[in-house]
C-alpha cells in the first residue's frame, strides 16, 4: 500500500508519501515566511501555498519514483489551522481523489505529530507531550480517544517564542532563534510561573518578557522565558504521570518545539527518576510535514475505517484533539 499525505495547516505546505509499513518515500515541504517583525498572515500564506502546491507534489512524486496512479490513499489536514491554508490542502486532496479515484481520509493535525512518534518508535501507549505553534498539550491514548491530562489555558509555547521573537524584532520562527540566544544567557530573570494542576498559562510570561527587553539583554530574556515556560511545562508532565492509572511505555515528544534540546534535556532528567525513556524524532520531524498524515492514513485504511463522502470533508478550523476517535485503539 502507497499513502501520501498533504499538510497545509499553517506555516508549511508539505506532501509525504509512504508505504504500507510506514517508511518514508517522500517527505517534501515549502514554508511560508512572513516579514520581518510580522506574523503569519492567514491569506499570504495560503497565496504561498498556492503557488507551491503543484511543485511540492510533483517533486515528492518523483522523490518516492512513483505517479499519481501508484497511490493507493490520499490524507489530508483537515484542521485545526488557518482556514485559507487549509482550503488549498483540501482543494488538492479532493481533486486528486476524485480526478484519479482514490479514497480520502480527513486528518486532525495534532493527532498526525502523536501518531508519527508512536510510529517511528513501535510505542504502545506513551504520555505524549506536543508542543506546537497550535498545541501544547499533554496526552494519553486510551479508549478510543486522546484524553488530555493537562494543556495550556491560554497560548501556546510556540506562541510565546513566536511572539516575543517577533516583539524583539526577530526572523520567524522565534523558537530556533530564542533557543540560540538563550545559549548565550545566564540571569534568571522573575517570570510568572503559573501551574493549576496539570494545566498551565504563558500568557504572563509573554507580557512580563517584552516589558523586561526594555532593560535586559535579549539574552537573558531568552534563557529565563525557556527556564521558565519548560520548567513548568515539565513540572505539568511529571504530575500527569503520576496521574495516567496505566503504564506507559515512555514519553513521546513531538511538535516543532520538540526540537529544542533545553526542553528536551529538561524532561530526560525528570523521566530518568521514573525509569522512563523520552522519545524524540529527528529534528527534520518535529516541525509540521506531510508523512504525520500520511502516517494517521495508514492507520486509518489499516483500521479498515471507511473513507467519508467527498461533501463532507470540510476543513475545519478550531478542532479540539479529544474530540476525534481513534478507531486504532478501540
Ligand atoms: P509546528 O507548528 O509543529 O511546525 O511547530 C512550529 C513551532 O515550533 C514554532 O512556534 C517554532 O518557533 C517552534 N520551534 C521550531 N524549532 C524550535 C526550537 N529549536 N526551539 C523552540 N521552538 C522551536
Ligand atoms: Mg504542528
């Protein structure tokens, strides 16, 4: 079996293709870089995706040395994400199904990072952290569903990096770029640490860290927000393992923030003292592509779910992750 699967949920227009055990045959991405000093601007990036659709396609067929003909399911981001970004992954998706007669699988992006993870490492049922431009939640499997055991109440961490790299006047995205400066700082600065059982916000951390670039060095703003918003968020990691009624078999990190070695480092020494792994992709992985859909299309075709009509396969822009059943693990 052949799946191939298109991400466009934000930032990124990505095709991968895979084959029926899950290797990777194709894993070709295009992404959107707004202005210096700006955010992603919902209409730029989907003219962006526009523009690249047809050339991501056609260099990740020729990347898996395959044509349209070969493929034997097609997956799609179909939320949550911006909703002129989504429309041009969909719009793609359904003309390729229904001009070349395939079946089309609509995919939540969130559950593409955690499965892509589970996958790549043969896990059974970890604690998964993702951490994202659209997410930072904490989640088990279980039941036919993703149950969040802990998330934040207010912005994402790849939100706070973005935003206080863009308050600095620096590139997007801030997370790369915040993790190189943090490097060179080493005064823990007061940041608000907020925790309400396994749930957290950033949001003060946001206001206080712009206010504190005023009198400090970049630097040092940089080290403390990381110090901070990662320690909280692996004060929030370890309760909920010590909440999950079940064993997991290790923790999975995923999403772009996962790439940051700070954090990464920071949930090892928590996990050590439980006798737990950390499981982390290639960094190339963490960030959004298209073979974590085609990952959850497998797992769909193999689960033997059946494809839904192509009328109803609407992006859908706010789409929370416990919401969506995951017939693999009924
Ligand atoms: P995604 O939406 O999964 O592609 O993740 C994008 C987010 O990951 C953005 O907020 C980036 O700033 C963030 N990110 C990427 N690399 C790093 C890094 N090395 N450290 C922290 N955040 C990162
Ligand atoms: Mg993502």
């Amino acid at each position: 079996m052949i799946v191939m699967g298109i991400e466009s949920t934000a930032h990124t227009f990505g095709v991968g293709i895979i084959d029926g055990e899950g290797n990777i045959l194709a894993d070709v991405r295009a992404r959107y870089t707004p202005p210096r000093g700006m955010g992603i601007e919902p209409f730029n990036a989907a003219e962006h995706h526009s523009k690249e659709a047809a050339n991501v396609l056609r260099d990740a067929l020729s990347e898996a040395g395959i044509g349209v003909e070969d493929i034997d399911v097609i997956a799609f981001s179909r939320g949550p994400g911006l909703g002129p970004c989504l429309r041009v992954g969909a719009s793609l998706a359904r003309y390729l199904a229904l001009r070349h007669g395939k079946p089309l699988y609509p995919v939540h992006h969130g559950v593409g990072h955690l499965e892509l993870v589970t996958h790549y490492y043969s896990l059974r049922n970890p604690l998964h952290l993702l951490v994202s431009g659209g997410h930072t939640s904490i989640l088990v499997l279980n039941e036919c569903r993703y149950r969040v055991f802990g998330e934040t109440l207010d912005i994402t961490v790849g939100n706070l990096l973005d935003v206080l790299a863009r308050e600095a006047g620096l590139d997007f995205p801030g997370g790369p770029v915040i993790e190189s400066l943090a490097e060179k700082g080493g005064e823990l600065l007061d940041l608000p640490y907020t925790i309400i059982g396994t749930s957290f916000q950033f949001s003060g951390i946001l206001t206080k860290a712009i206010q504190l670039l005023k009198s400090h060095r970049i630097e040092d703003v940089a080290y403390s927000v990381q110090e901070v918003a990662f320690s909280i968020i692996v004060e929030a990691v370890e309760r909920a393992l010590r909440a999950v009624p079940f064993d997991v078999d290790g923790i999975a990190i995923s999403g772009g923030v996962a790439s940051n070695d700070t954090l990464y480092k920071k949930l090892g020494v928590m996990a050590e003292r439980y006798g737990l792994k950390v499981y982390r992709l290639p960094k190339r992985l963490n960030g959004d592509n298209g073979v974590q859909i085609a990952v959850v299309g497998l797992r769909m075709a193999l689960a033997g779910v059946e494809p839904p009509e192509l009328s109803s396969t609407g992006v859908v822009q706010r789409w929370r992750i416990d919401e969506v059943d995951i017939p693999w693990a009924c």
